[in-house]
C-alpha cells in the first residue's frame, strides 16, 4: 500500500451510517457492540438497517424490534439488544440525545436540530457540548456496560466449554 502513489477508501460507516458491515463479519466473533448513535434522525435507523444487513448477508444479529422506533423522539440513553444465540452479539445501542441528558422531547428535538450531520464547521462551544452528551452517556451506562462485557466474557467461555 504504501508503495501506490494513490490509494481509495471508504467511510466505514458509508452503507449504514455506522460502521456495523466490517464488525459483524463472522471471522471476527465479535461477542458485543457498543453502539453510540450520533445520528440526527430516528436513534434507531442504524440499529434496524444493521440488522437487515446482517439477515441479507446471512450473519449473526441480536433480535431488534421495530417497536422500538416508537421511542425515536424520546430514546432511553441505553438500548440493550442481546444475542439469544452463541453466535449472536449483544447490541448497547445508545442515542446521543435522549431523555437522561435533555429536558424532554422538546429538547431533544432542538438538539438534533442544531447539531445535523452536514453542518461543516463546530466551534470549540460545540463541540464541547457534544463531548459532554456522549462522556456522560457513557458514565451513566458505565455499571451496565461493565454488566454487559462480563456476560460476553461468560458466554464466551460456555462456549468453549460446550465446543471441547
């Protein structure tokens, strides 16, 4: 590669607007996602796109339900989507606005609304702010992602215990 004067790639996250396609291919054996959507339409269109395009490429992906788009304007800070099968991943899917770090649907509404996904330029204000909605995501989930990793670890180790 470094011997090519150019060279092509493309956004991981170009397909789904996440970077779920290189992840979830099988020779990974990926046991969980964690899943922060910065999005600034429906929360969930990753996380259901995702899990189309794992049962078109005919490779693992945890139940979702499409009753979950009904908390689109209103999303929890935390989703937890767990493989039912060995093989399946655990999806924490966690929208960046949503009802613990805004004041209702209103703001939530207003946030994704100023922060859009082709505005070009954030000044510093900005982007602090959005650093601060994702680190406290992050810490008011810290106790439930801690929870989720030690289950892959122990559904991981069943299943080498069942494979011998």
């Amino acid at each position: 590669m470094a011997s090519k004067e150019k060279i092509q790639l493309v956004d991981a996250g170009l397909k789904i607007n996440s970077p779920y396609p290189p992840v979830l291919r099988t020779s990974r054996d990926v046991d969980l996602i964690i899943s922060l959507d910065f999005s600034e339409g429906d929360p969930f269109e990753t996380v259901i796109s995702a899990k189309e395009y794992a049962r078109q490429q005919k490779v693992p992906f945890p139940p979702v339900k499409e009753s979950v788009r009904e908390e689109k304007d209103h999303p929890r800070d935390c989703y937890v989507f767990e493989g039912r099968r060995p093989e399946e991943p655990t999806i924490m899917h966690m929208p960046l606005f949503n009802l613990q770090n805004c004041q209702g649907e209103e703001e939530i509404k207003k946030e994704r609304e100023k922060y859009t996904t082709f505005q070009q330029h954030y000044g510093a204000p900005e982007i602090e702010h959005l650093l601060k909605k994702a680190k406290d995501n992050l810490k008011n989930n810290k106790c439930r992602i801690l929870e989720q990793i030690l289950l892959a670890v122990r559904r991981r180790k069943n299943r080498k215990f069942v494979a011998q």
